[in-house]
C-alpha cells in the first residue's frame, strides 16, 4: 500500500457515508486522518491544525468553489471524490483517493514527495 506517513488528511463527508472506510485507509497508509461533516467544520480545522490535503465531494455550489478558492490560497491540494456507483467496488475509490493524494502532494512540493517515498 502506498506510504502516507506523516501527512495530514482532512476528509468532508456531508452524508456520513463513504468516510469512515476512507478515514481507516488513510490511517493505514500511515496518515492522520480528520473527517468533518461541512465545509464550514472543515475551515475550522484548517485555522487550528496543518493539513496536508483535503478530500471532499465534488460539487459547483458556491460554497464549495469558495472553499477550494481558499485551498487554493493555502496551498493546500484537494481531492475531489464523490459515491461510487453500485457496480464499482468502494475499496478501488479508496485506492485512487490515496494515489491522487500522494500526486497532489508531489506536485505541490517536491521535497514532502520525497520524504514519503
């Protein structure tokens, strides 16, 4: 499994549904792991503790892409993920999610990429 140690992984699940199981793997990847249940939580989190990435639903509401305008000014990367349909099993969402999250990191800065390879 891909390594995520020392990475800070902020997880908004609006419903509830999909973020424990995501939460446990990226515990198991070497993570800390926070999950949140709105965007407003989540700035919170963000004022209070250094985040590596956040992973949320992806929507066009207006408080999302404000949400993501102010990722973007922290530089902090996102991943965006949403339910995956009946027939594709959850555990391959969560695998991507992981991937996606190491590449966003690498792209934001080369040496946080290094440490974690």
């Amino acid at each position: 499994m891909t390594s995520l140690s020392e990475l800070s992984i902020l997880i908004v699940d609006t419903n509830g549904e999909a973020a424990f199981e995501l939460r446990q793997s990226f515990i198991a990847a070497g993570a800390k792991a926070h999950v949140v249940e709105s965007l407003a939580f989540a700035e919170r989190l963000l004022d209070a503790k250094s985040i590596d990435a956040v992973v949320l639903p992806y929507s066009h509401s207006p408080q999302t892409v404000a949400f993501c305008r102010m990722l973007a000014a922290r530089n902090v990367p996102s991943v965006f993920t949403s339910e995956p349909p009946a027939r594709y099993p959850t555990r391959q969402q969560m695998s991507r999610a992981i991937i996606a999250v190491k590449g966003l990191i690498a792209e934001h800065d080369v040496q946080t990429y290094q440490s974690i390879n």
